[in-house]
C-alpha cells in the first residue's frame, strides 16, 4: 500500500508537533465555502465547448505527439443497484468484443496497426473509456473508440467472454486480503450510501445480468448528456469538433443532469471483521472529509499526510510493527480520508495511531515543516501530471468536482494558503466517526478500540 512516493515522503513528514496547553475544540462551524473561483493566471492552452449536446474541455499540448481522450459516463454507481452493480463495466468491456463497423478480430487488428489502445475503468462518480493514440492516428482511433459507444454488437458470445473474465477478477478480489479489505472498507464506511455500491460488481450481481438489460442500458444511458469529453494533446478544436460531431453527437440527448453526490449522514465509529487465518492482520478504516470546493479539502490533504508521515515514524520505524502503514487521502466530491495497517499487533497499532490522531488535533506542526510538506507536494504534483493522460484527469475533476475546469490551477495556491492551525482545525472536525474493516484473526484484537475512533 505504500508506494515510492509515499516512502520518499516519510521522513518529510515526521515534522514536530508543538502541542498547545490549552486546548479548545472549535464548537462554531465555518460558514459554507463559496464555490471556487478560476485561477489569476489564465490556462490559455485549454478551452471548453459544446459539441451537440456533447461537453468537451481541450487542452493543446504541442511537446510530444501522444493523444490522450477520455469519454467520463458521469453518475457512476449512482446509476446502479445492488442487483445490477457491476452492469456499465460489463457494458463497456463488452463493446470491444465488436461494434457495427468492426468485428472482434477485425477491431483488434486496427489497434495494434494503429498503436492505440483503449481502456475501461469503473469508479464511484463516473465510468471512464479512455483512447491513447499518436495525433497522426488520432481520428482513426477515436473512430473505434467512438462506435464502441454509439454502435456495439453486443451479441451473447462476447458478454458472455467478458463477464467471465469480469467474475475471475471479482473472485480474485475475495482471495486477496488487500482487495477484499478495499473493498469492505468502503462498504462499511458508507453503508447506505451509493458510494457502498461496487462500480465493479459482486459474484452474484455480474452473473444475474442479461444481456437484455444491457441492451436497455445502452439505450438509455450512453446518452450525450451523460458525456464529458476531455482531451489533451496536438490536435485543434476544429478537429474535435469535427470527430465529435460525427460520431458522439449521433446518440441520444438524454435528460441527466450531472450533481455533486452528498456525503453520507453522520454515523458512529465501528468495524467489520473477517476472520481469517493469514500470517499478519489487515485494517482498513475511512472518516468523510469536507466538499472539495471548501478551503479546508486542501487543509485536510495535508493533514492526511502529516499524519501519514508520523505513523510511519512511530508504526514502522520505531516499533516495527508492521511493513506498510498509511493515512490515504482519496479525491472525490468530498473527500474521504483513512487509515491502513497490517500487523501481527493490532492492539498496538490502533493505540498508536488513535495517540497521533490526537496529537494532531491538539497541537501544532512547526511552520517551518508546513513549508517543506507543501514544497514536496508540489513536486509531486507536476510529476504527477506530466502525461496527457494525468492532465486530462485532473481537468476533469475540476470540471465535475469543483465546477470549472481552471480551478486546477489553483491546486498549488491552495496548498500554500494551508497554515499550521488549519491543519489542526482539519484534525479536530474531520479525524472522527472512523469505518474500519478488519481481516484476520479477529480474536487478537480488542474491538472496543474501534468504537474509540
């Protein structure tokens, strides 16, 4: 769970907390935020139109010869249920079985030619097909790309190669630990909530699909309306607009309206459990954050971070109890922030983390390590959007979370208006009512201690 980065950050991290001797917990919640606003420094290499019905953001990138174009299908498992989770992966896997214009083989073929490829990837708030070409053989590309949406077969032996395909991996997720532990933590952590849904499915949703249901589903949900289009790459709007208009823009309009999801109502603290016989224990636990258009996201990025940085220090390196240990920060409308633990001492590990959780919100870090975190995202932030494919993400995140695609431009800005008292504002709101699953031997660990987050 802990990658190259978040190793590379760990030392960084471990800033000093100056603890205060009097401390008050806010009792006053701020106002609600205003709706942010576009960055000072304009982004002139990105525009946004209207296509028929379509929504399309461009961002020109004239430095290397790589297209990146990803459709968003918006509403993720909001469009779903418990029977049908699962149902828009199974679609949009099954379109590459054929379209209209190119049979299985012959869709296959034209890709390698071409050197493209296409991918499908499922997520709460949206399901993205997403094209990587050469803008020599973009428009080529985005032809099978396109009629995968408007035109695909759809017959039996191909959904039923795909759903195969799909039930191995779902089966595969409940013999791994880590899978299986992502999976429940987000289950637990908003139960009775869409976000409870899988965008992936279950054994039991996957296998009760019809193919009927997916040609329904196909008329009326891959609707223009549901469509955001972002591209990044050396290609003119001329041309987009050209491509688009004579492939997607032939759908349906649709009536969706895309909405921000709200957060889940307050709940108590508290854990799922598993027990299983394994060689270590694996927890998971998630808390929901602020919207991402309130100025305290950015404060509780930090946070998250910090905090991080201070479970490795005392998890890992001075107690060695354990190989990975983390405070993940996951971006969505609002944010959602964990913690992530394996350990043959569970016990231990939640006194500690509940111990830096505390101090965090007690205390102060140091300016001086405020600056150096902040620096550090910094860098990682361009590193992290180097690639087409990166930037045209984080356009679409601004657009959908944030309401403009320009706010991205902000993200540095947000960072550096962070001060040490935001961050333990951040901790005292938003570092309680933890979710936790836990898989393992559940007899060595107090269960009260979950109830303690």
């Amino acid at each position: 769970m802990i990658g190259t980065r978040r190793a590379m950050f760990a030392m960084l991290l471990c800033v000093p907390i100056a603890v205060q001797a009097q401390f008050t917990p806010p009792t006053t919640p701020r106002p609600a935020p205003a709706r942010p606003t576009a960055s000072a420094n304009p982004d002139t290499l990105t525009t946004s139109f209207n296509v028929d019905g379509v929504s399309v953001i461009l961002r020109r990138v004239t430095a290397n010869s790589v297209v990146a174009a990803n459709v968003y299908l918006l509403g993720g498992v909001r469009q779903l249920t418990p029977e049908t989770q699962g149902l828009e992966l199974l679609l949009l896997e099954a379109t590459e079985q054929g379209t209209a214009r190119y049979p299985r083989e012959a869709l296959r073929q034209k890709m390698a030619r071409l050197g493209s490829a296409i991918g499908v990837s499922p997520d709460v708030d949206w399901s993205t097909i997403s094209l990587r070409s050469t803008v020599a053989n973009f428009d080529s590309s985005w032809a099978i790309l396109a009629d995968r949406l408007v035109a695909p077969r759809l017959d039996s032996s191909g959904v039923e190669r795909v759903r195969s395909q799909i039930l191995s991996a779902v089966k595969q997720r409940a013999e791994s630990p880590d899978a299986l532990l992502e999976y429940l933590a987000d289950s637990s952590a908003f139960a009775g909530h869409p976000y409870a849904l899988s965008p992936v499915g279950t054994e039991a949703s996957i296998q009760a699909i019809t193919r009927a249901q997916l040609v329904q589903y196909k008329a009326d949900h891959i609707v223009r309306s549901r469509m955001r289009v972002v591209i990044v790459g050396n290609v003119t709007r001329e041309r987009v607009e050209r491509l688009v208009r004579s492939t997607l823009a032939t759908l349906p309009a649709g009536n969706y309206a895309w909405t921000l999801p709200e957060p889940p109502t307050a709940r108590v603290s508290g854990a799922t459990f598993v027990n299983r016989r394994l060689p270590t224990n694996y927890l998971q636990g998630y808390f929901v954050g602020p919207l991402a258009t309130s100025p305290e996201y950015a404060a509780l990025r930090l946070a998250s971070a910090v905090l991080s940085g201070r479970l490795f220090s005392e998890v890992r390196e001075k107690y060695n109890l354990t190989y990975a240990v983390d405070a993940p920060f996951r971006e969505r409308a609002f944010a959602v922030g964990g913690l992530y633990v394996t350990t043959t001492q569970p016990d231990a590990v939640l006194n500690i983390m509940q111990r830096e959780m505390r101090a965090l919100q007690q205390g102060t870090i140091s300016q001086e390590g405020l600056d150096r975190l902040v620096q550090q995202f910094i860098v990682n932030y361009f590193l992290d959007n180097e690639t087409n494919a990166d930037q045209a993400d984080m356009l679409a995140r601004a657009s959908l979370y944030q309401g403009d695609y320009r706010v991205a431009a902000n993200f540095v800005d947000d960072l550096r208006a962070v001060t040490p008292e935001d961050i333990r504002q951040a901790a005292v709101r938003y570092f309680r009512n933890v979710r936790w699953a836990f898989i393992g031997d559940a007899l060595r660990v107090d269960r009260r201690l979950f109830e303690r987050f």
